[in-house]
C-alpha cells in the first residue's frame, strides 16, 4: 500500500504547485497542458481531489506508528 501513498503525496503536490501558481501568477497549469474544461483536466482535479482525502488517513497512521 505504500505505492498508494507515493502516488496520493505526488499528486497532492502538483495540486499544491497548481494552486499556488494561480494564487501568484493567475497561471493554471492543468489548463494550460490540458485544456480548460476538457475532460483529461477534470480527471485530474478529480484525482487530486481524492488524494487529498486520501492524505487525511495520513494523520492517523502518522500517530499510530510513534
């Protein structure tokens, strides 16, 4: 399961990467390789999306295993 993590931490970033180049720059960069309403582009806010839930267990294991 740890490739799950890898993969939910790693799209986690690009979202936070996104986010923050539109809070600086107004710049979207899933649009601008994907397009504005395409479908690719909504799989990957969906994706991230549900990396971020999927990140909230995170604190759980993280107490857990101290």
């Amino acid at each position: 399961m740890k490739w799950i993590d890898y993969t939910a931490l790693t799209l986690a970033i690009i979202g936070a990467i996104t986010w923050g180049l539109i809070g600086i720059f107004q710049f979207n960069l899933v649009s601008f390789f994907f397009g504005e309403n395409s479908w690719f582009s909504r799989l990957i806010y969906d994706l991230v999306g549900l990396s971020g839930l999927y990140l909230l267990t995170l604190f759980g294991r993280i107490g857990r295993d101290m």
